[in-house]
C-alpha cells in the first residue's frame, strides 16, 4: 500500500474521532451522539410553514403519560397554541 494512502487513512480516522469526541461533549455523552446523528440531523431542514396555514398533526404524551392522543382529536376547529420552553 502506498504510503499516502496510509497517511491519507490515519488522518481521516483521526477527524472521525476528533468529531466523535466533540460531538459527545456537545451532546452530553456518547450515546446521546448516536441520537443526535441518527434522528436530529437528517430532519433539520427548513420546512414549508406559512403564516396562516394549517399545523402537521402530531401524535401527544397526555399528562397522565400513559394515553396518547392527536391534537386535531382535541381542538377541532379552535386555534391552538403549542409554547416549547422552560418556566424555571
């Protein structure tokens, strides 16, 4: 094998790990890397909401956290407002 190529190997796993290792400090630990990568970055994209139109139905937790319900199930036709965030 030509030595270039293995210099061109070892660098590149050298940046995997480097990445590897910079991704778990952002996201706490290893295993919450994997979750970060598998489902986080291949949604984050713009999406095609406007002002005024309609909100995707999603399936809800209720506060009992065991039931689970669509939103649309629970407003019907009256305007809902959904505040992600912490009070503390």
């Amino acid at each position: 094998m030509n030595c270039f190529w293995k210099w061109t190997a070892a660098i590149f796993g050298i940046v995997i790990v480097a990445a590897f290792i910079a991704l778990s400090v952002m996201a706490g630990s290893p295993k919450d890397v994997y979750g970060m990568v598998r489902y986080a970055l291949p949604h984050m994209h713009r999406g095609t909401l406007k002002i005024g139109s309609d909100a995707p139905d999603a399936r809800i937790v209720a506060l009992d956290g065991v039931s689970r319900f669509h939103i649309r199930e629970r407003t019907r036709d009256r305007p809902l407002v959904l505040v992600f965030g912490s009070f503390t």
